[in-house]
C-alpha cells in the first residue's frame, strides 16, 4: 500500500524527470492529442482509485501519457492566441512560489516582490508614478476589479457607498464595439448589466471614434444614468488596434467620467519606440490593465490591475473583517513573518486565495530586462509587419487591416473562388489539421480574414514566413480541388 511518507525527500528526483518529459515536449515532435485519444483516455480516466500509486509512478504516467498529449498552444507556429507557452523562467518561478509559499499571505520574500514586481511593470510601461496595482488570474477579472473601482468611484460623487448599499441607478459604460466582451461581463457581474455598456462606433483603422464618443455622451447627459466609465483599447484583440487615447482621455475627463484602458495585450507595445507615440495619452487613465500572460510569457493566470489611488480598491472590494484572519495577525512588535498578512491584496480585489503571482513577474523582468522585453515586442511587430509585406507582394493574398502591434490580419484571394469567406474558412481548418502553423480567424467588415498574433517567445520570423508559405500553398490547392 501508498503512503505519503514514503516520498518524502524525492522531490529532486521526481522534478529531474519531470524536468526531462516537460524539454522533450518543448521540442514539439509529437502528434496531436487527438491523435492518439483513446490511448491516453484509457491509461489516464477509468475508476476511481482505491489505493495509490505514489509518485514515482505517477510522474512516470504523466511522462507517458498527459504531457505528450497537451495543448498545441505553447508550439511557436501557434499564433491563434493572445496567450501563449510560458517561458523556463516564468514556470520555474511558479513552482518556487507553489512549493515555498502557496498563499499571499505573510511577510515572505514572495509577497514582497508582489510589490516591487507591480512597480517594475509600471515603470517599464510608463504608467503614471502614483499608480499601484493588484494581480488577479487575467484579464477577465482585471477588467472586473478596474470596473469595478469606476463604479464605487462614481456612485460616490453620488453620496452613495454602492459596495454597501447597491447600485440605485441604471449604468452606463462606453466602450469601442471593438472591446473585449469581459468589459460586457464585468458589467454584468458587477450588477450594471451587460445593456449597460454603450458600444461607441470604430473608425476604418478600428479605433474608437472620439466624436462619436462625444455626440453619445452629450446624448446622455441629461438622462437618469450613471456614467460610470469610459474605455479605451490599446490592443484590441481583433486587429491590434490603438485607440486614439489623449483625445478619448480629454473627453472622458470634460464629462467627469472614470477613464479606464485595457491593455491587457498591448500595454507591452510601448515598449517599440516606432509607434510610442500611439500611447501619448496613457497618463490620463484612471486605471489601466496588463496580462503579463500574455507578451510577457508568465503561465497563464496573471493579470494586473492598476489605479490612481489603490484605496478605493479597498472601499471597493473589502470583504469585511473575520475573525479568524484578523486575530492571527498584528500590527505590534513583528518578528515573524506570520505576525501580519502584509498589503492586504485580498481587499483590493475578488480573489481572498491567491498564488503570489509577482514572483513570475519579477523572475521574467530579472531575466531579460526592459531592453530585452523590448527586443522582444520590436521582434514580433515586425513579424506581423513581414507578412503584411509578404501578402501586399502576393497576387493570391490580400491585406485587410495593416499591423500596428503584433497581429496581421490577411486572406487569400482568388478570382476563382465562389466565396472568399468559405474558402478561407478552410484553408484555417486545413492549416489547423496541419498542426506547423495554427493562426486564428475573425471578421473585419465582414471579411473572414487569417489573424495570426505573434507573442510566443519561442516564435521566429521563420516561423512567420513558413505561414504565409502554408496558406499560399493550402489555397491553391483547395482552388484545383474545386
């Protein structure tokens, strides 16, 4: 029979093989997991367990049978998602923070670099000096916490504590039609309601139109609603699209309305001085959001907030005090690192549990530095900007939306083709089939187009060139096939 006990003083052992399934993975020689589902369904499903395996056994079925059959999104020809493989840094810094300190709580090394690693983000992004921040599992929640700060922030010009008292009013949020839908949910979640959230139309670059921001808000200044916040994308997830910020900025701060930009993918941007200059009214946001599991290449589950003024973060998201937290605590005569919780976190946003995600943070900025990040982002704006090139030289290919960060969004073109949607429909579905390069698709002005968005750190200008070369080839192969 198992017994815990019996692996104590293993882990070494067990992580070098570990170590050794997980490298063999990273060279991406194996199938799909489709491939070969039965096989690993079989040795991985089946009954509930009686007794156990220990973990030798089991790190040597995870090796054999769940690692080979993960996910194609970590491949660097993968370039369907804003999220991609987690660097060796960032999952080493993970598995010291899950092992050494699994709660964020206490006055441990881990919970301090929660603070130096939010401070290093801002400053690397040029976010004003006084902002600070909070980390949650993404952009999803990010969006929620800054949300939900504009609320609190709002209904208190009200005389009114809507994290105690409930919202009162009907809502209202602007946002590009271009927005994440999370700016949808959080609206929901936080009691708004989805109808709350005012789409505010694009230009032909994709980017929130200031007049006619400015003709809806000067609609709705006489009605009931609680202009509760203004957003602005810099990076739609569509197109990589910039909006126009200083000018959405100005207009938010005339209506007196929270400001808040998500930047849960492009923030990073900045970082390319050729379009640096996209960013000049990034100072005005009331808050703002980044994804470090995004071009940073942290593990997914890491997003951060940030705002002005944090306290209203607090007043915002309290829970409440509970005994069993605040009296394991002080205040007085620390010695332990047990004796206070430390920036209480948990009261700026959702999650009480947390992993302290700033340890990823750090190790990824102590590993490469700004001007690394910044080799990076440079590298697959310009991966983005080769296949615009390469595709406005091919008579097959056509480019329906010019790259401003790292996504190119193209299609091939044919006179022979009956529908140019359908046909680029299945060269997708080839190209996914295939498994070398796996882009995704969306829709510009009803256009079904190829959107590759480059952000693996793994991912090369070969791997972009070896796309284009892919859809070209898959293309002309459907048309002879018709």
């Amino acid at each position: 029979m198992y017994h815990e006990r019996a692996e104590c003083g293993n882990l070494a052992k067990l992580l070098e093989q570990l170590g050794a399934d997980l490298e063999q993975y990273q060279r991406f020689e194996h199938p799909d997991a489709m491939c070969n589902e039965d096989s690993w369904k079989t040795a991985l499903g089946g009954a509930l367990p009686e007794h156990g395996i220990g973990c030798a056994q089991l790190i040597a079925d995870m090796g054999q049978y769940l690692i080979p059959n993960g996910s194609q999104i970590p491949k660097p020809g993968c370039t369907s998602f804003i999220t991609t493989g987690a660097t060796s840094a960032g999952v080493l810094a993970a598995l010291s923070a899950n092992v050494a300190a699994p709660q964020r709580v206490g006055l441990t090394a881990f919970n301090y670099l929660e603070e130096v690693s939010l401070q290093w983000m801002a400053e690397m992004f040029g976010l004003p000096a006084a902002m600070k921040g909070v980390y949650s599992s993404g952009g999803s929640v990010a969006n929620l916490v800054a949300l939900g700060a504009a609320r609190q922030w709002a209904f208190e010009r009200l005389g009114i504590n809507v994290a105690e008292e409930g919202i009162q009013k009907p809502c209202r949020v602007y946002a590009s039609s271009a927005c994440h839908r999370t700016i949808h949910r959080a609206a929901a979640v936080l009691g708004m309601g989805r109808s709350a959230v005012v789409e505010i139309a694009n230009d032909e670059n994709g980017r929130l139109c200031p007049k006619a921001l400015r003709q809806q808000l000067q609609v709705d200044a006489n009605n009931a609603c609680v202009a509760v916040a203004v957003v602005a994308n810099v990076g739609t997830t569509d197109t990589g699209a910039i909006d126009p910020l200083r000018e959405i900025g100005n207009i938010a701060a005339e209506f007196n309305i929270w400001f808040h930009i998500d930047g849960a993918y492009g923030l990073p941007g900045i970082l390319d001085p050729r379009i640096k200059h996209l960013y000049d009214g990034l100072l005005l946001a009331d808050s703002v959001i980044v994804d470090p599991h995004k071009w940073l290449g942290a593990p997914v589950g890491i997003g951060a907030t940030y705002v002005r003024d944090r306290s209203i973060l607090n007043r915002a998201f309290s829970q409440g005090a509970a005994d069993y937290l605040e009296g394991s605590f002080t205040d007085n005569n620390i010695q332990s690192s047990m004796d206070s919780m430390g920036i209480p976190y948990h009261d700026f946003g959702v999650e009480l549990s947390a992993p302290p995600r700033g340890t990823v943070v750090w190790a990824l900025i102590r590993e490469i530095g700004k001007t690394g990040f910044q080799q990076r982002i440079c590298r697959h704006n310009d991966m983005a900007r080769l296949v615009a090139d390469l595709a406005h030289k091919h008579p097959s290919l056509e480019v329906v939306q010019e790259p401003t960060l790292s996504i190119c969004c193209f299609r091939y073109v044919s006179q022979r083709a009956q529908n140019l949607n359908d046909l680029n429909r299945k060269i997708h579905r080839q190209l996914v089939q295939n498994a070398h390069n796996i882009p995704s698709t969306t829709i510009i002005n009803g256009k079904l187009v190829i959107r590759p968005c480059f952000v693996g750190a793994r991912t090369t200008e070969q791997h972009a060139r070896e796309l284009v070369d892919e859809v070209i080839a898959t293309g002309d192969k459907l048309l002879e096939n018709c």
